[in-house]
C-alpha cells in the first residue's frame, strides 16, 4: 500500500520508523511518502495561511498550495500507473473513524492524508480534489487537537496492521476490540498467581470450547458496561437468547 502524508510538519511522522510499521515499511509493504506543503509556496516567508474571510479567529490554510501539492500527489500515482488515491482529511468536523472505515481503507492500494492546521483548510479545496478523487473527512474521536498529524498516525496505523503480513498473527487481527462488534476481554499470562491474583480458572482447564464460551461472555459483559451502543448495533441474531440476557 501507498500512503502520501501531506504536513507542515513531515518531522511528526518519524513514529512510522518504528515497530511494526517501520518493519512493514522495510519489507515493503508499506510506502510511507511525506510531502511538506510549504515546498509548495512561491513567496519567501514560504506562507501557507492567511485570515479567514468573514472575520473570526484563527487563521485559515490558503489553498494554492494544497492544490499544488494534491496535484503533485496525483502526478505520483499517475506515474506508478495507480488509480487517484483515495483522500483522507482529518479533522474534528469529520466522520467518526470506526474498524469497519480502517478496513476499508487498508483494501485501497493508495491512501493520500492532507494534514491541515490552524482552523482548517479553505473548503474550495477539498471541492477542487473531489473532481479528481474520492475525499472523506474523517474524525477520530469527539474531541479538538491542534491538526491532522496526530488523527493521521492514528488512521495508518489502524490500517497499517490489517494489510497482509504486517502483524505476525492474522489472528489476533480477527479477535480485535471492534472486529466482531464487541470489545475485547481481559487477557492473563503467567504465573497463575501473582500477588494473591488468580487466573480465572476456566483459562487453565484446557477446555477449549469452554474458554471460547467464557471470553465471549466476558466480552459482552465488558461491551454491556462500557459501550451499550455497541450492542444495540448488532445485527439481530449475533447473541443467542443466553448471551442476550448476561
Ligand atoms: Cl481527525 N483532526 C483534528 N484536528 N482534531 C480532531 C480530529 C482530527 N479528530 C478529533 N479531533
């Protein structure tokens, strides 16, 4: 997969050398191609915001510059024969982010972030790019950061361990919070006591369909707790009539 990260800041994404990415980026799973939007000015000062029209506080990111650089992007893809990516913007105004989005993404071969600060990008862009690609705009949770960069190594990283390969055991992928609708239970590992702690006992006794039974149990007590929503948005049919009353 081809990821194109556009940022003031391309120093923000050095995480992506590291763990599992890093390693899915060595093997070449994974092309990580960061592109800096003030190569893309023509003035000194190398500008890319100006006052929001209309008046109001904060600044607004100019659009010249984000078209010439979406363009390059294009280019790029063009060039290596790919289809127009599918872009990603970030920000607080977007659709919130969820599992079945991050594997939606992670079955595009080319996936373009545009990173904006400050109170956001002038909207023409994002109309200018939808002639050319598919945008969505995408939030990662009902909360306001400073730009895309955080919310754009959350989104690749979510989508980074779900291509093929990049995380040992596939797995363990499968078995995720979210993958099944339902949070994740609790996980032990040795010793069977620690501090007067025990493992639940079920998890030692070898009985493979009673452990299945027991952690889907515990996931959808967990879920009930923590994120009735979750339940509720269900198909019908996905808890038996004893799941439905834990
Ligand atoms: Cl995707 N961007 C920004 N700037 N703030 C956010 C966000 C994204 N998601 C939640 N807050």
């Amino acid at each position: 997969m081809h990821v194109d990260i556009v940022s003031i800041f391309p120093e923000y994404f050095r995480p992506l050398e590291l763990s599992l990415i890093g390693k899915a980026r060595a093997r070449g799973v994974l092309d990580v191609h960061l592109w800096d939007l003030r190569d893309f000015t023509h003035d000194p000062h190398r500008t890319v915001d100006d006052t929001p029209y209309g008046g109001g506080p904060g600044m607004v990111m100019r659009p010249e510059p984000w078209g010439e650089t979406l363009d390059a992007v294009r280019a790029e893809a063009a060039r290596l024969g790919v289809d127009a990516p599918l872009l990603i913007v970030p920000t607080p105004a977007g659709e919130l982010l969820t599992q079945r989005a991050a594997e939606r993404y992670a079955a595009e071969p080319w996936l373009a972030f545009a990173c904006g600060r400050y109170e956001g990008i002038d909207e023409r862009v994002l109309l200018d790019a939808r002639r050319h690609m598919r945008v969505e705009e995408v939030s990662i949770g009902d909360y306001v950061l400073a730009g895309g960069e955080a919310a754009t190594l959350v989104i690749v990283e979510a989508v980074a361990r779900l291509l093929p390969g990049v995380v040992g055991n596939q797995a363990s992928v499968l078995d995720d919070s979210h993958a099944q609708g339902l949070l994740e239970g609790p996980a032990y590992t040795k010793p069977a006591v620690w501090r007067g702690l025990e493992v639940p006992e079920v998890l030692l006794s070898g009985n493979h369909a009673a452990i299945a039974r027991w952690r889907r149990e515990q996931a959808i007590r967990r879920t009930a707790v923590r994120r009735p929503e979750l339940l509720d948005a269900l198909p019908p049919g996905s808890l038996t009539p004893h799941e439905e009353a834990l």
